[in-house]
C-alpha cells in the first residue's frame, strides 16, 4: 500500500534517514532492541523472526509496519523508530475500515528529531489511502500532547484483559 504523499527527500528534512517498510534484514538492524524500549520483546532467532516475518507480510497491506532508518548508523542500531498500522474491517459504516496505530517507539539517543512523527503522520496517510474512516491508538496520559501533535484526539476510555 503506497503512501498518498512522498517522503520528503533527504535533503528536505535535513537528515539521511528515511521512513520505509519493515524488511526481514532489519532484524540485524537493531529492530527488536527498539521494539524492547517500549515492551518486553525477547530476541528472536532468526527463523523465529523470519516466520514471523512471513506471517504478518502474508497479511498484506493490512499489516504495515514502517520503519525509521538511518543508513549512515552503526549497521546493528539502523533502525531508529517504528511503527504498525492494521487495518479492520467492520460490518459497520457499510463495511468500513478502521486503521489502529500500534507498537509505535523511538530510540531513546533519537527522540526530539520527529522521527516518531512521521512515522505515525505516514501511517496515519497510508490509513486514509486504504479507506479508513477512522484511525485510532491507544496511548498513556503522558503521551497525550504528543500524539495531539500527530493530529489524534482523545475520545473515550480505554479498557483491557491481559494474559
């Protein structure tokens, strides 16, 4: 699914990095040490991930996961912020879709260069192009100015079982 907008060229945005799908090499690339700043994320092996890999591509473009990369980093901390958009279709709004926005994390050495911004701001496009009419996340009170900056707006409450 292409964004209905261009990334930026480098040049643009002052910086080499660029924002893209994830690929089954990123996970040399530091994209499970990311992944555990913002939740438990044990390494996989790398067949674990390729499977993995595999099944979440085998979704299509209703799984998108985008990530931040920085060419110019040490090869194993490329990968500087990440994102996932999945798409749910609804019997609702006469067969609808509703994007959700998961999983989204920057580098602690990154934050403050919008990085997450436009991840979440291309997943947020990427959502629209596929016909969403809403796209929704869920998010600590502490990140709500932040992803008030992304365009979202608090609504209701959040509920959830664990196991």
């Amino acid at each position: 699914m292409a964004s209905t907008s261009p990334e930026p060229a480098a040049t643009e945005t002052g910086d080499s990095v660029k924002i893209r799908r994830l690929q089954i090499a990123d996970r040399e690339r530091g994209f499970l040490p990311l992944l555990s700043q913002l939740s438990s994320c044990p390494d996989l092996t790398e067949s674990e991930f390729a499977a993995c890999f595999a099944d979440l591509a085998a979704l299509g473009d209703d799984h998108v996961i985008l990530v931040a990369e920085d060419p110019a980093a040490a090869p194993e901390r490329r990968i500087l912020s990440t994102g996932c958009l999945f798409v749910e279709r609804k019997f609702l709004r006469g067969g609808g879709k509703v994007g959700h926005v998961e999983d989204v994390v920057v580098d602690a050495a990154a934050r403050g260069r919008g990085l997450g911004l436009r991840v979440v701001r291309r997943l947020v496009e990427i959502a629209k192009g596929a016909g969403c009419y809403k796209v929704i996340l869920d998010c600590t009170p502490e990140l709500r100015a932040y992803y008030a900056k992304c365009g979202f707006v608090e609504k209701g409450v959040q509920m959830a079982v664990y196991f």
